[in-house]
C-alpha cells in the first residue's frame, strides 16, 4: 500500500511564504499525477494545483501567479511553495497521488 506524507504547514502572516512537500512511500511519486488539494473549514475540498509526470502544471485561477508546483526527483517529493499568502488560503492542504493515494494533510493558517 502507497503512504502518501505531507509536511510543510504551518501558521504564517498575510503576504509571507510557506513550501509543502509531498512525499510517498513508493516511487511511482516521480512519474504519476501528483495534485495539491485544500479544504477550508465548512467548504468541499478543492484543486490548488498538479503536475503530470511530464512536468505539465496547472492552477486553480485563485492562486495563479501565486503558487508554484514543482517535482524533485532526486528527494522524491512534489512540492507546492506558497508565496504572498492571504487569510483565504487557510485551510487543510492535501496531496494526491494518482489514482487515489491521499495524504493525512497539513493545515495552513494566514492570519490577516
């Protein structure tokens, strides 16, 4: 069975920086999709960002220019570095690993 950790999280200022990194138990990490999803309280989760074994990417509208998705294949981690963060990136941040390989998640916290 594939363990999927997050790390990163943490609580931070409006406009600071944070980097998640995802990281699995398995290697498939370095050539499957590999999203970043969050659930803010009370709303469903959604997709903050992925990236394709590839090296495509993509982004949620609300965090384009913001938010960068990146894969180290050397420490076998998908991270998502987190710049100019605002009080509506709260939420509990959460990695996929294709198909449905989910992490524990790591909450992020920006206080206004």
């Amino acid at each position: 069975q594939v363990k999927v950790i997050e790390s990163g999280g943490g609580l931070v200022q409006a406009g600071e920086s944070l980097r998640l990194s995802c990281a699995a138990s398995s290697s498939i990490l370095d050539a499957n999709v590999v999203g970043w999803h969050r659930q803010a309280p009370g709303k469903q989760r959604e997709l903050v960002a992925y990236i394709t074994g590839a090296g495509f990417t993509n982004y949620a509208d609300a965090v384009k220019g913001r938010f960068t998705i990146s894969r180290d294949t050397v420490e076998h981690t998908v991270n998502l570095q987190m710049n100019s963060l605002k009080p509506e990136d709260t939420g509990v941040y959460y990695c996929l690993l294709s198909p449905d390989h989910w992490g524990q998640g790591t909450q992020v916290t920006v206080s206004s």
